[in-house]
C-alpha cells in the first residue's frame, strides 16, 4: 500500500503497536523468553479462522447462471407450457417444477393479458451493439502488474451496468444498451481493493462498486455524461468469512459475500446474522451496509444499523475505519453513520464485522385472517405497541390475498379454478368474511419452543381483538417462500404486456391507512389519465412495524398495450406516487435508498443544511468524484 | 427569520405547502367551502397540546438553588456532624436528614483520611476575581431588540463556565476563575435561539450552549485563547412539551429540558421516555442527544439515538431537519447521526420528538450476590448472550459492595460500626462466600407484573448457575437509589483532602475481565509512582450488557496529602488508566463524551479520514467557529 493513499494505516500500525507495548507490560514472562508480543496471542479465545468453503453463489462470470436481461437464475422463470398453464422452470425453489393453476386467469382478469398477447424480449446480449470500452491505458498498465482479475469483454460489461428498476430491465429486453463499465475488476481481498483505488485516484478512473447488483434505484447506472473510463468493482470473489468470535458473537466478514452464502456458512457453526432482506440470494453485505439494508427478521436480529460493529472502507482519502469493537459508543458523530446509506458514492465497503446468534431452536409459522385492511392495521399497531412483535408480521391487503391464491401450486390432479379455489377457502373456514375486503397478516415465530408458543398465543389473542381469525402454518408459510419468486413474476409480466415495480415508504402509525388509501387510488387516478386502457394493480402490504410506524410496501403493474412510451408513462406514475407517499407523511424511502431514482427529492428530505453536510463530506473523501456514480447528491 | 441563515425554513414551507394541496386533493369539501387546508387539521387525532406546568427544575439564577462550586442543590451535602458522624443534609432525598454511621470509618480506612486533616473550600464566589465582561456592543445592541433575556452578572457568567471534572470543581473551591463567559442568553423558544445564532454569526461573537451544565468531559470550559466575546446560550428555560402523540407514543419536546423535569411531566399524562441518566436531575435533553447519552434503563427504551425521531437544531448555515417522522429510513447517510455526538460543536439543537411509552404496571428490584467478581461478569456475560436482560443489571466489584455498605444510613438507635454490619451481613446470610471477593448485582425489572415475575425467575436461575444468591430487594433499591448521591461523596472528599473521578468505557465481553484487572491494577501503580501517600480508591462496575460487549465504570479516588500539585497528579493517573482502557480493547468513552478531555485519541479512535469527515462538516457547517468551544477536534 502506497503510503499517500494509506496513511492512516501506519498512524493504525504505530497506535497497534504502542497498545501491544501497554498490554506487555502485564504478563510475566520467564526469564530469557522473546518479549516480542504477537498479534495473534491478543486474539481472543474461541476465535475460529474461518475455513471458507468453495462453493459460493456468484461466479465471476455471472451470466453463466443468472440471466442478462430479468431477475435471478438463469434456469428459474415462469411460463405458460402448452397447455397454457403458468409453471415454474427449474430445481431451485420449492416451486420449481410445479403449476400455477390460477395464475393465468388472475393475470387475465387482474389486466386484461391474455397469452396471444405476447412480446418478445431480446433473446441474447448483440455484443456489436455494446460501444467498444473505453480503455484508460496507463491505468490498465498498472492494474496488470497488481495480479487483480479484471475484464474488458462486452457481456461482463453491460452485466454490470444496470440493476433492476424497471427502465432498467425494460431498455435489456429491447436490446437497448446505454452507457456501460468499460471494465471490470475481481479484487479479492481488502488489499486489492485498496491497489486499485489508489490505481483509479492516480489515473482518474470512475469507479463504481457493485455487489449484488440488485440495487433498485438506479444507483448502478452509469451516468450517460461520465467521459472518465468507468470501472466496474465487482467485489464478489472477496467473499470469505474471516473469523467467527464465539465468545463476543460475532463474524468478521468480507464484504463481496452474498447473503444467503453468508446465512449457510454461518449455519454450519450453528450461527446466524438472521439478516434475510427478500434481496439475499444475491444482494451483498457491502450492499446493504451501503444502502442501509433492512431484514425480513428484523424484529429479532436488527436492520444493518443494529447488527455491524466494525466497518472498514477504502476511500481515495485512504481507510477509514473504527479502533474499536466495542458494543456502543460516544466518541463524536458516529462514523459508520456516515458509510451506511453513502451508496456506494464515497468508497469501497471491504470488511464488517457484525453480530451473529445462534441458529434458532424453533421457527413457526402462522396466519391470521382479518375482516377488512383496517383491522389489519389496527392489530399490526397494538403488537407493535405491546412490543411482542414475531420475528416477522406482515398484513397484505385484499388484492394481494387473491394474488396470493393465484400463485398457488397445483398439489392434486384436480384443476380447482382461481375463483373456485377463492369460494372453497371462505366457505369452509371464513363465513362471514367479505371476500373483497378481507385481508391475511403472515406470521413468523422463531426462539426458544416453550417462548415460541407463549409469544405465539399472545399475538393470537391479540389478533382475536381485532376479528381476526388463525389460518394456519401453511398460509403463512407459502407467503413468505412466495417473497423469493415473486420477482421473477415481473419477467412474466412483461412477457405479456405487463409492467410494474415494488415502492416502499415509513410511516408513523397515525398515517398508515390514509397512505395506503391515498396512494392507491392516486396510481389508478394517474394510470386513468396517462391513456393506460386498462386498471392497474395498486395494492400494498404493510411488511414491518416499529414503536412510531411501519414500513408499507406498495406493488404496482399494468397493461401498456397501446402505449406508445410506457416505460414514461410508468416513471410518471410512479413519480406521482413519491409526491403522495411524501405529502402523506411517508419518507423517501425505509430501505430501497435513493441513488438517481429520488435524488430530486434530497433537499426537501434532508433539509438544504443537511445535504451541505453530506455535500462537504463528499467533497472532502473523494474531492475528484472519482466514486462518480452521481448517487445521492 | 432572516432569510441568509434560514434559507432552508422557506423552502419547507414551499414543500409543505405543496403537499397541502397535494392531499387537499382527497378531501371532499361541500361546494363553496374554503378550501384553504389549516395545518391544524392535518394533525394526527389523539395529539394532546401541552399545556406546561410551571413547576421546572433550573432557574435562570442557578446559584439560588445549585451549589456554585460542587455538585447539585446547595441544600444537599454530606457533612460530619458534631458527634464526628457523616449526615446528609436537606429534604431533597430518601437520604436526606440521615445518619451515614459506617461513612466515617470507610473513608478513614480506605483513603487514610480523618476529620482531623480537612481543606477549606471558598465559600461564595468573590466577584472581584473574575475579568470584567469583554462584551461585544454591536452584537448587544441588537441583542437586546429582540426581548432574550440576558445577564453580564459575574455569578451567572461563572456559573456556566465549567462542568463537573475534577480540575474544573478543584479550581472553583480555590477560588481560581479562568477564561468565562462574557454573557449568558437565556432563550425562549427555537425563534429565539435562530435570532441568537444570526447575530452571533452577524457580529462574531462564540457561543457555547449550555443545557445542563454536567459535562465531564471539559466540554464546556471556554477555550483560554478564544479572544471574541464568548455567550453561553442556556437552554434551560426553552422547557416545555409542545404536545404529546399518543397515536404514534411521542412527545414533541423543547430542548432544553431537563430530565426530572420531562419524565414528572409524561408521568402525568400516564408516559415516560424511560431515559433516567445518573445525571438526570439537572442534565438536558439537548446535551443528551450532543453527547449520546445512555440511561440506566435502556435496555428497555433504549440510548439517545433509539429514543429519537426528529431533531431540529440551529447552526451558522440555518436549520437542519429531516421532513419526515417515519421510525426509520434509508435516505442517505443519517444526517441525525451528524447531530448526535457533535457535542456543541455544530449549533443548538432546539426541538427533539423522542418516543414514550406508558408507565410501567409494575417495578421490582432486587440483588445477588456472587463469590468473586468472574462469577458475576460470566452471569451478566449470559444474561445478555439470552437476551433476557432486565430494565437495568449492574454488577459492582468487591470494593464498592464495601463502599455501598459504607453508605447504610442508620436505621435504628443502635449504632453499628461498619465492620460490625459487614459480619453480620456475612454470617447470617453468606456462609461460604470470602468477604473480600464477594461482589453484588444489583437489577431492576419493569413492566407487566406477571411478564416480570417470570423474567425474574429466568435471570435468577441464569444468576444461580453462576454461584449467584439472590440477597433481597432493598440491597439492590438501596443500590439504585444511591445513583443519585454519589455525586454529592466527591464533594465531601474534597473537604477531607480526596479527590477523584468516575470515568467509563464500552469493551468487547472477551476483553472485559482484563480491563478490569489492569485498569484498576495501573491506576495503583501509577499513583504510587507519582508520589501518591495513600493506596488509592480502585473499583469498577458492570453497568451496562449488550449483545457484543459491556460499558465498564470506574471510580477511582486517593488522598492527596502531601502531594504538591495534586491535580496534575490526578490528570497523569487519569491519562494512564485511559491508555490502559484502549490498549486493552476499551472504547474511549460509552457516553460521556470526549469533549476537550478526550481530544488528543480522536484521531486513532475513527482514523484520519473520520477526522477529514468530521472536519469538513464542522468546516461547511460553521466556518467561522461561532460555536467555538474546541470539542471533538
């Protein structure tokens, strides 16, 4: 490491070593004995260096298992086959393999897409439709003899020029490529990282860090007006867990890992972070220190902000990063509080240290029925003010119960239609509910058993207040696996004609209903007078609580046949739907981010001395934007 | 408000406007109705406008109360009366007007300190002493024009000079008056403060907020080589609660409250924040949030930065402010984390919406004892590992069990020796455990009586698997209630030629055993190697558990006979024991803060370029140092 960029790390090395010093002064040595105190002898007992495994989700080469132009595995997408039945492709979910008996109706009735309507994506990356890369040579003169893997090729290129806002994926699937990577490097470790943004501050490259690559605020974009060679950081390969510490619960972990790598790895020592956004199968803990991350289970293990320790960043400033481990402290503005939410706009993310807690004894799931939205969030609100909320409590709304039937796997040799099956379901259990107002909270308990099933009833009982009725495990259980397929749905959707994106927003209590009423009826309002022909899906789940609010999740899709620009009239609608959730109270955003998507919205959020403070902060960690994503600011 | 400083106050009002209209949309108003939307309708139902109470804690004239030169109420001391016994004097507390029988002896044996060698302090500040007042005319003229009230009284002046460090109360018992303040403001609400602020950056004139005045961290000193007029803008009577939402269970909160204050007001309308700092009877809930204060029961409700929801504060640049209430957000780094921690160095925070929560059904205290002070760091270690920490667990090593013993008021005619009560105690209950190992926890549960009896059972039974015995509920009140006063045992010490501090740490649980150990083993060394006469006072306590670690208290205390400065002396013990706590994994404050005290370990605590990022906020933020106190960096 070149002193200029690091300094700070010999300032780290002299204060290490003056502490070591202090520490020595302690232990009695025999007599003759090498007093030299090794780093390694200061490591707390019940360390265990990590052995990490070889297999890991992400390959350098991604498209060989993910796909170019939609969300996730290659292998896994819904179809209609020849029967025009909706089935899901592939090995991997518990839904692999099966039919969707009503999901065809319920996409015909939800938006008039029927299967003559079909469109057709652009099969395969037209590698002479890509510009050819903008080398900066010096650097990659550089960059060579650091032993960094990296990569100029066309498909790894636009691979990493996007993430999956809508627009996004939309401009793929019409073979529609903008500005892209013109590299991208595999650094491997912390050190390699810190090579290469000493490479990129030297030569003026653009760097833009990418993990998971499942950012939905157009944060990975490359902005059109970047003129600087843009370099890709895929920071996927440096994924080891380096040290499990079992006596203070925690893992030092590299911030390329994947989350679902990072929960089996851990599991195999009987540990956990509990961390599980609906991202985790490929989003990373770079990213999601980066955005400010939030997790299914967040009731128990915390958002990112309650499960990290210890941060390390490379800036072109050089390294910043804590002294210390401990638990919490006053010593000024907290600094990690400066790295999480940057957005990937001031550094690289290459090591967290973060708390882990034992693998759950016992998980159980369950559902609860209520009458109509209302009493939905009424409950929702008493749990939260109880404090006994599960591990995870989310209420649907009405149109995303159907939703929620439609996406139901055929498990017997009798076809049950979507409506038949809906009629069944209340005749035998629900008399009394009304079928369009109704509306499912799903349920996840996990703990000790005996606490499991106290906390279990109390919620119940609770829930019992409020009209609602227990629907079982398996309802439950079959809308939290839906949250892993349920992106691949968007795929389907506009294989038929049909577009949509998921938005979400925190709000206080007190607003809850009014925003997801008026939020609601301003997309349908906004699709009417956009000439989109027919209604939308607008509908929303209320997916955390807190003391002082919850976090509400809204989908929303249509039917852009005769449209000429959708993807524009998409953004307006969608645009509109910010300027409701914000004039209702709602915030930007409760984990999405900003990046470019709601960047206009900044100064109204943060206020105008707010956005000088994250403004100065820029400008002093890296005065060249050579993080020049334009995120944010 | 002039419009330079507070150009982000219209843009909100442009926004907020906005969002009227934008949710006057929905309304359905009668034909020929004004539509004009009040703000006062869009406020969530169940907001409860506060009326205050008259009744506060601090006047403007502290000294009419507070003790000039030593902690709290000038009513409240101990002192020895004739018979030669320690006594408690005033009405104020459950001590008060009370016999301390063991108190005299402990002091004698432990410090060597007898009734014979006692100090005299000045007794009332002599004006003279103090520099006459560098006022600024241009800044007063203006000043006075906008109805703050204002004092260039020597008292007031000296009065907010100084917190509570020992060098600081030293100084003031001598009778030496450093660099103070030049005037104090007293301001009314947010509008004043911003007028405060505009005419200080107007004419050049530092200030220095005063909330609370119990800094510890030398925060509050004014700089000796501050040469402009220096105001010490007190906060204490920008008092009230603006009105409590029981919707959403917060309470929108003026910030210069003091806590007693703010917790007696909830309490009458059912609420409590359930932040009970040891410093809560006169420290202010804007230092709280400049500071990042912790609270005894914040396993509970939580530190400072879990308790808050909005934060306004007033800086050279104009107001900061998030829009939105929301419980969380992902909206970029958290710019109230640029507030919390920034000790006075930014601006004066103004307004805080905290969360309350309703009084508590039920509290129970209790206590256990355990044979040696491992035993009982391995229980807390548990405890936490479980997650089933009560309100509050603290657990003291062997000698402060003896110096709380010390503490015993007599209860009875029969005057007991200290000794003579410690065999009783012994004998009767604790056969088996070594009187100089044993150590005590003491706990303190709260919140549905059937909830905490059956946490009470599991952390008895954690405590039991530890050699733990539960030893009643009025050793661990007793314990709790002694909180309050230890701070008044300085002053009496300093009569008698003892002088000490209390100073804290957060520490991975891996490391807590040994910083402990060789914290309170260095500080004995050092003091016998500068000369200190008498072994000195060494203890430490547990008092507070997290998932990845603990905050560490350490008292320490000697005579200093003999000793020709004995203050320098205490500062070099002081800096040792601080090297010794980072050397051995301690973090450099849990939450009183580094102030000016603490400076010189910012750097290798968050690195240089943490130091670049806090700098180039205070650089846009203030770049005329108005609020000049030199904390932090």
């Amino acid at each position: 490491m070149a002193s200029n960029s690091c300094g700070g790390g010999s300032d780290r090395q002299m204060a290490a070593q003056h502490r070591l010093s202090v520490i020595a002064g302690h232990l009695q040595r025999p007599s003759g004995s090498n007093t030299a105190i090794l780093a390694a002898e200061c490591k707390a007992q019940g360390s265990k260096p990590f052995v990490s495994s070889e297999r890991r989700t992400v390959p350098r080469r991604r498209q060989e298992i993910m796909k170019w132009n939609g969300w996730g595995y290659s292998d896994s997408k819904f179809v209609y086959n020849k029967k025009g039945q909706a089935e899901f492709t592939g090995k991997r979910y518990k839904l692999s393999g099966m039919i969707i008996p009503g999901l065809k109706d319920w996409m015909e009735n939800t938006f008039g897409a029927t299967l003559q309507h079909k469109t057709t994506a652009t099969p395969a990356l037209n590698s002479t439709s890509v510009p050819p890369p903008a080398l900066n040579e010096a650097f990659m003169e550089e960059l060579k003899s650091t032993g960094v893997p990296f990569s100029a090729d066309a498909e790894d290129r636009v691979f990493r020029a996007h993430g999956h806002c809508l627009h996004e994926i939309f401009a793929l699937r019409e073979g529609k490529i903008g500005r892209v990577p013109d590299m991208v490097v595999w650094p491997n470790c912390h050190n390699d990282v810190v090579k290469i943004v000493e490479l990129a501050c030297k030569h003026n490259v653009c760097l833009i860090p990418y993990g998971g690559g499942t950012s939905v605020s157009s944060a990975l974009e490359c902005p059109p007006e970047e003129s600087r060679s843009i370099v890709s950081l895929d920071t996927s390969q440096m994924n080891r867990i380096l040290w499990i510490d079992e006596k203070n619960l925690t893992a030092h972990v590299e911030a390329g890992i994947i989350g679902q790598d990072l929960e089996n790895l851990l599991n195999e020592s009987g540990y956990c972070t509990g961390h599980e956004p609906d991202s985790m199968e490929f989003s990373s803990l770079g990213g999601w220190v980066a955005t400010r991350a939030s997790g299914m289970k967040k009731n128990i293990y915390g958002n990112i902000e309650d499960l990290v320790i210890h941060i390390k960043m490379v800036t072109p400033q050089g390294v910043i990063e804590k002294s210390c481990q401990g638990p919490r402290m006053s010593t000024g503005p907290d600094i990690h509080h400066f790295i999480m939410g940057s957005e990937g706009t001031l550094g690289v993310i290459t090591e967290v240290t973060m708390k882990i807690r034992p693998v759950p004894e016992y998980q159980k799931y369950g559902s609860v029925v209520f009458p109509n939205f209302e009493q939905g969030v009424a409950c929702l609100r008493e749990v939260a003010r109880q404090r006994c909320a599960p591990a995870s409590i989310r209420l649907m709304d009405n149109e995303q119960f159907k939703f929620g039937h439609a996406l139901k796997p055929q498990v017997s040799s009798i076809f049950t239609s979507f409506l038949d099956g809906l009629k069944k379901f209340y005749i035998t259990k629900f008399k009394g509910f009304d079928p369009n107002r109704l509306c499912v909270a799903t349920l996840l308990f996990e703990g000790d058993r005996e606490k499991v099933l106290q906390h279990e009833k109390q919620v119940y009982d609770i829930a019992a207040k409020f009209g609602g009725l227990a629907a079982g495990e398996d309802n439950g259980q079959r809308g939290y696996m839906l949250t892993f397929v349920i992106a691949y749905l968007r795929d389907l959707g506009m294989d038929y004609f049909v577009i949509g994106e998921s938005f979400e927003t925190s709000v206080p209590w007190d607003r809850v209903l009014d925003i997801c009423r008026n939020v609601k009826a301003r997309i349908v309002r906004e699709c009417k007078d956009k000439g989109v022909q027919f209604p939308p899906l607008s509908t929303c789940r209320v997916t955390q609580t807190y003391d002082a609010g919850a976090c509400v999740y809204f989908y929303f899709a249509f039917n852009y046949r005769g449209l000429g620009d959708p993807v524009h009239v998409y953004e307006q609608v969608e645009h509109a739907a910010r300027e409701e959730i914000l004039a209702n109270g709602g915030s930007l955003s409760h984990h999405h981010g900003v990046g470019k998507l709601r960047k206009e919205w900044m100064r109204e959020t943060v206020s105008s001395v707010g956005i000088g403070m994250l403004q100065s902060v820029k400008d002093y960690v890296d005065p060249n934007n050579i993080f020049g994503s334009r995120n944010l600011l």
